[in-house]
C-alpha cells in the first residue's frame, strides 16, 4: 500500500526555515565532536575529518529534504563514529584508510538492503532485545570515551581503569556537564553548543589551552577525502566489522525514523512513518558517501525533531539546516582549539540519552535478557560493537534452545546466528 501524507498541521515558508534553523543548532555540535574522536589517536588529520564532516552533513541532508522530503538532519552518526576510531583504528590497528573502505561497503550493502524486502526482513531477524542492548551498550561506550577524554577515567595495567587525578580540565569537563543539563532540562536546543562554548572560552582564558592563531581558513580536500582502500576493506578478515558497521546503522537509522516519527505525530494512517524507504535510501547513501568524503557513517540524527517539533513538516526544513552546515567548512582553526574536555559533556548525554531504552529490555525473560546482556557489556568491555552484536545473535539462538524455545526462532534468526559463528571464527 502507497505511503500517504501525515496528519500534520499546515506549514509555512517561514515556518519551515524557523524549523531548519532549530534542528541546525540541534546538531551542530557534531561539526566539532566528530572530527575531534576521528582525529584521537587514528592519525588523521583534524582540518581533513572537519571538511569530511561538514560535506557529509550539508550535502546528505539538502538531499535528504530533495529526494526523501524529510525535515530530518544526517550526519556522521554517535557510536558510529567511536566505533570507527577506537574499535576499527585504535582497537584492530586498521589503517584508516581501509576503515573508510569497509565504511563504503557497508554503505552499498545498506543501499541494496534499502531498495530491497531484505530491509524488513533483517529488522525483524534481530531480536528487539538486542537493538535496544545494542543502542545502551553504544551508550556506555561513548560515555566511557568521554570520560577518558576529560580525563575522569585513566588506564591501568592492573585493573584496566582507574580513576583519573582531579585536574582543572575535569573540573570544567563537570562545569561543561552542568550547563548542558541545565540547558536540556529548559528545552534549549543550543544547549551543546552553550557548553563546548563556554568550557572552551574558560580553558583559553585560563591559558589550559592555546586559542587559534587565525579564525578561518580554507577546507580541507586532500587529505582524507577520496583516501579510502576499497580493495584492503574487503580482506575476510574484516566482515565481520563490515557487518558490524551495516547492522548498526541500519538499526539506528529505523530507530531514529520509526521513534521521531511515533513522537511528533509524522506518520501515517496506518502509523507508519513517512517516506520511510525514501529515507533510508538517503541514509544508505549517507554511509557511502562518508567512506568516499573521509568520516565515519552518516546516519539521520534524532535531534530532528527539534526542527519537526518548531514546525518543520516538509523537507524544506532539511534543505535550510544542510545550508546551514556549510560555512562550517571555514571554521576548522577554532574548532581544532576545543579541547577534549570541553566535548566530554556532548558525549555522557548522548550515552545518557541512548542508555534510557534500558527500560526496554526484557528484565523477566531468561533467556532474552541474557543475550542482551553480553551485547550490552562486551560492546564498552571490548570497544567493540561487533563483538557486542554478534556474541548476542549467537547468545539468542542458545538460549532460545535451551529453554525449549526454538520453534519461537524464525528462519533469518537460524541464519543470522550462524552467519555470527562464521563472522566469530574469522574475527578471531
């Protein structure tokens, strides 16, 4: 049945450029934080990652509001981008050229799935227990790169972490974590920007960190964009990562769409959300298009409906937030000044906020909560989300036959099970 147009009220030009301004400065902050995690200990350029970033996120989301018609910002996606810097590169040592590759084939298998009935299937193969463990274990796991970076939590060679020395840098890392709080809690959609503003200002006049010499500069093209190893990504070795980097984008990318949707009332007769192919289509083409600019996977962003709840019904909306992002090409001397400390804040409630669907999980079933247990812990325990993924697969089809189950077990699960024993064996 064709999708039809939501029960939504009638909108206006300056409506919907209001509402484009808001979802923006909703997401604005990822211009700063992406290229920051990209560039910890990866070795790729920060003025490089920025140029990525910025691109990725004006040009996806004009072509968001063109083609899918969605007032919906994309963006290098949180947990995405941790996963590509510190399990990828840190974690495996993979070059990040080769990561970007395995980036850009995920996003053409996206892409297929996108235009294809595989899409429904594969979402209903993955137990719901274990999207939602999988969202809270990225939770952690960014909270836990947040905590490092404002250097709260530190490494030992005994007990793995330890608590860190308190340090001014912590002190405005706290400082920071107030004001965005305080800001959300008042509905501020700049409450991000406010907090990486304000602990930044504080760190240069306190001479923590050094400001920039110049305000602007010109983008950075040659650097990352373009460096991708397509051929060095498809080593078997690596599937597995690839799978990994597929499966969670393509939850988050029908969480995000499926829950913003149910939220502002963008749905439906039938309750189902707008343009959702449309829409997914674009977010696969997101996730190939970050392999080929240099930035982790592009992905809708949740603060959309910021924009959507200021108004924001068509996707003109989108095109005026994409606008937005572009003269951010010119801005990487200051956003290279923010220290670490400063983004920590960004990234605990954006684990805050992914770890709240922990009030999904099935708490009274055995042999559900167990699976998603080991996703939830072995992804921030192994910085790995596809450890985390395909331990849980394997964890749901054991279970589910132990406890005499194994008729409630669809044929895609069987297959996905086995296809995680596969992917586990050559990961190792």
């Amino acid at each position: 049945m064709p999708e039809t147009a939501p029960a939504v009220p009638a909108t206006s030009t300056r409506t919907e450029v209001v509402a484009g301004l808001t979802t923006f400065l909703a997401t604005a902050y990822i211009v700063v934080v992406n290229p920051a995690i990209l560039s910890d200990g990866t070795g790729m350029p920060f003025a490089g990652a920025l140029t990525a970033t910025v691109l990725l996120s004006g040009l996806l989301t004009i072509l968001m509001g063109l083609y899918a018609r969605l007032p919906f910002a994309v963006a290098p996606g949180m947990g995405l981008n941790a996963f590509f810097a510190y399990t990828l590169v840190v974690g495996q040592q993979i070059p990040w050229p080769t990561a970007l590759g395995m980036v850009f084939w995920a996003g053409v298998l996206f892409l297929v799935i996108s235009v294809t009935p595989v899409r429904e299937r594969v979402a209903a193969a993955i137990p719901a227990s274990l999207r939602t463990a999988m969202a809270c274990g990225i939770g952690l796991l960014i909270t836990l790169v947040g905590l490092r970076g404002a250097g709260i939590v530190v490494g030992d060679p005994v007990t793995l972490v330890k608590p860190g020395p308190f340090t001014p840098s912590v002190l405005l890392a706290v400082l920071g974590l107030v004001i965005a709080v305080g800001l959300m809690v008042r509905g501020k959609t700049i409450a991000f920007l406010v907090s990486i503003g304000a602990v930044t200002a504080v760190a240069w006049m306190a001479g923590l960190v050094t400001p920039p010499q110049t305000w602007v500069s010109r983008p950075d093209f040659t650097s990352v964009t373009l460096r991708l190893d397509l051929w060095g990504a498809l080593a078997p070795a690596l599937w597995p990562s690839i799978v990994a980097v597929l499966f969670t984008d393509l939850f988050d990318s029908l969480s995000t769409f499926i829950g913003v949707a149910e939220a502002t009332g963008f749905t439906d007769d039938e309750g189902r959300p707008v343009r959702l192919r449309q829409g997914l289509i674009v977010d696969a083409w997101a996730t190939l298009g970050a392999g080929l600019l240099g930035t982790s996977s592009g992905t809708a962003y949740v603060e959309s409906a910021a924009g959507i709840n200021a108004g924001g019904r068509t996707g003109l909306t989108a095109i005026v937030a994409g606008l937005c992002f572009l003269p951010c090409l010119f801005l990487a001397p200051i956003a290279a000044a923010v220290p670490p400390f400063a983004t920590t804040p960004v990234l605990i409630i954006v684990g805050v906020l992914m770890f709240r669907t922990s009030r999904a999980l099935p708490f009274g079933a055995l042999e559900e909560m167990v699976p998603a247990f080991l996703t939830l812990v072995l992804i921030p325990l192994t910085l790995s989300i596809t450890q985390g993924l395909l331990w849980g697969l394997v964890a749901h089809v054991v279970a589910f036959v132990v406890a005499g189950r194994s008729r409630d077990l669809a044929p895609w699960s069987w297959g996905l099970g086995g296809l995680a024993v596969g992917l586990l064996y050559l990961h190792g």
